[in-house]
C-alpha cells in the first residue's frame, strides 16, 4: 500500500523538448542477463531500414512492472474506447519478424 501511495505523489517533472514526445511504429526489444533493451524507432515510406529514435534500457524487475502497468492502462483503455483491432496487413506492406510481435 505505501508503495502505490508513494506513486502517487511523485512529482514529475518534464522538459518541453521531453514533453513532445518521440514517434516510433517499431520496436525491437532484446536483452542479456540483467538487462531488457528497447529500441523505438521510426520507419517511414520510401525510406530503407529504420532509425532508432530511442534507447530504453532497464532491469528485468522494472521491465516485467512496466509490462504489467502497460497490460492494464490498454485493458481500461479498451474498456472506455473499446477493443483495439490489429489490422490484417502491416501498413506499407513491411513485414516484422514474429518474435517483435510477440509470437512464436
């Protein structure tokens, strides 16, 4: 209880060149023993490849919460706005390797 009481009265504070934001429509996640490794980046038509727009790298504790606040926020998300569908083809006809989808 006190943890979730200290969430919620933590400050944060955000520079304007943060609070932006960063576009990404890919990420490629990969680990070692003590670190999970997250790579957005942004693939664009007529373009080749795709630029990592951002590195996050964190502990497998951090990254295992993260995964779980991130399951909840889309599951009240689809309760309000109903249920995110995954489109049949990948937009500009690229394929991704099913391990970056999350499947086997």
């Amino acid at each position: 209880m006190a943890n979730k009481e200290q969430q919620q009265n933590l400050k944060l504070n955000i520079t304007p060149d943060v609070a932006q934001g960063t576009y990404s429509n890919l990420v490629v996640i990969s680990h070692n023993p003590t670190e999970i490794i997250l790579d957005f980046a942004q693939m664009l038509p007529g373009t080749e490849g795709a630029t990592i727009r951002q590195r996050i790298i964190m502990n497998p504790i951090h990254a295992k919460r993260t995964l779980a606040a991130l399951n909840d926020n889309i599951r009240r998300y689809e309760q309000q706005f109903g249920t995110i569908e995954e489109p049949k083809a990948l937009p500009m006809g690229d394929t991704v390797p099913y391990d970056i989808l999350g499947k086997a």
